[in-house]
C-alpha cells in the first residue's frame, strides 16, 4: 500500500436489508487526490458517500480513514475521525435564518472553545478563500445557486479538514458558474492541499478536474473501472466504459455483453 494513501475501502458490500447495492469493492485514494465517484441512477454513488462518511453502516468491509477504521468506531472515535474531514451536500444545507457568517462559524462553534473574534475571523478567512468575502452578512436567500455552493464549501472547511467530500457539487448550476466552481475546486486542492472526493454525473467537470475515479456499475454490482477519467474514456477494454464516458448508451453495450 502507497504511504500517502488516506482512504482505503476494503471488501466492502453495502446495501439495504436483503438489496445488495455493491458487493465486495475495494479502492484507494492519496492525499492531494480529485476523486471522482461516478455510476449511473441508482448505482449507489451517494450510499458509497455516506458509507465513507460514516452515515450508514456496510453489510461487510472496512472503511479505513488516515488508518482509522470508521466501520468500528465507537462513537467517540468516529467523532475524532470526523473532524479529519468536511462535507458538503448536494442541497448546500445552509440555514436559511442565519448570515453566511453565522453558517460558516457553526461547526467552529460545535467544536472548538474558541472566542467568538476568533471564530468570525476564521469565517470571514473562509468566505475569502471560496471568493465570498463581503458577503458574510448576506442571508442564502440573497444569494445565486452557486454562491450558496461556494458558501457551503466554506462551511465545510472551517475546522481545516484535509478531506472534502462533495456531493453533485455542479447540480441545478448553469455551465459558467459550474465551471467557476470546478476552478474553485482546483484552486483549493493546489493552494490548500486538501483531498476531495466528489460524487457527480457532470462528464464536463470530470475530465477537467478529476484525477482519478471510480465507475459504479449498477448491474454488475461492482467498480466497473478505476483510473484518470481521460485515460478511461479512451483506452477502457471495457466497451460498457467506454460508452458511458462518450454519452453513447452504454446499457445496450451492457446487454450485448450479457
């Protein structure tokens, strides 16, 4: 195993009571990582994302965060493993009757004893790194879609997690601001240094910033394939690959496969 390695997902089958959703996968990933979870409907993107979180329990395997496994964690352990990483929802999940300074120092308010000048400054420090900065007393309401995104993102990165999950990051944005927002990724992974993980379906954004990634393939049950976006789109052995990153219909692929 490679030592910058801060998520390993060993043999791991999640689903629900007798439903199997993914049976025994297993994939890495490193540090400084753009980490794309990919599969189509009902694939089990978002599950995958709430496994790694520690939301929901898989049916076998391990979730190894930073060599903690969070499958067996009690909840003091988990709590500790928790603060390694931030999150961001597909919805952005701010409180709609706090300023974005009120929703960006929750967590810190949560978990630190920090004075209140210290928490805003912190706040105010991430609403500038996301490009918020004079926004911090707007509401949400007052806010483009994708303002509220890059405010959540802020939220998420308040107790300076090395990892940053994100869920459908570019969903219900217009192309501009989608691709301003994957800029915004790719700037906070360089100057930062911090490790994300995104469940997407957006192809566009995957070629431009993703790294690596995964393929859920829902019939299969299993990781379809692994690799640079790119790499996998072109050079696949696997046509059902292939197809799904070309936009061709990769289902009929599948059933000739079958």
């Amino acid at each position: 195993m490679r030592d910058d390695v801060v998520i390993s997902v060993k043999n791991l089958s999640m689903g629900f009571q007798d439903e199997i959703l993914m049976q025994d996968i297993s994939f890495e990933i490193y540090s400084g990582d753009i980490f794309v979870i990919l599969g189509g409907s009902g694939s089990g993107k978002s599950t995958l994302l709430k496994h790694l979180i520690g939301l929901y329990s898989p049916l076998s395997g391990q979730i190894l965060i930073k060599g903690r496994d969070i499958t067996r964690a009690d909840d003091s352990e988990k709590a500790e493993i928790m603060r390694a990483i931030g999150i961001s929802y597909q919805s952005g999940a701010l409180f709609g009757s706090m300023t974005l300074l009120e929703n960006v120092r929750l967590p810190l308010e949560e978990f630190t004893n920090l004075t209140i000048t210290a928490m805003n400054l912190i706040s105010r420090i991430k609403l500038s790194q996301v490009g918020l900065i004079g926004y911090e007393n707007h509401m949400p309401s007052e806010l483009s879609a994708g303002m509220q995104k890059r405010a959540a993102i802020a939220r998420a990165m308040a107790l300076d997690p090395s990892i940053l999950f994100l869920d459908e990051p570019s969903a219900g944005l217009d192309p501009i601001t989608s691709l301003e927002l994957d800029e915004l990724i790719l700037n906070l992974a360089q100057s930062l240094r911090i490790t994300f993980v995104i469940v997407t379906h957006e192809l566009s954004s995957i070629f431009k910033i993703g790294r690596r990634m995964i393929i859920l393939d829902k019939k299969r049950k299993t990781i379809a394939a692994e690799g640079a976006p790119a790499d996998l789109r072109n050079n696949s052995s696997d046509p059902w690959v292939r197809s799904f990153l070309n936009r061709t219909n990769p289902d009929k692929v599948q059933n000739l496969k079958h």
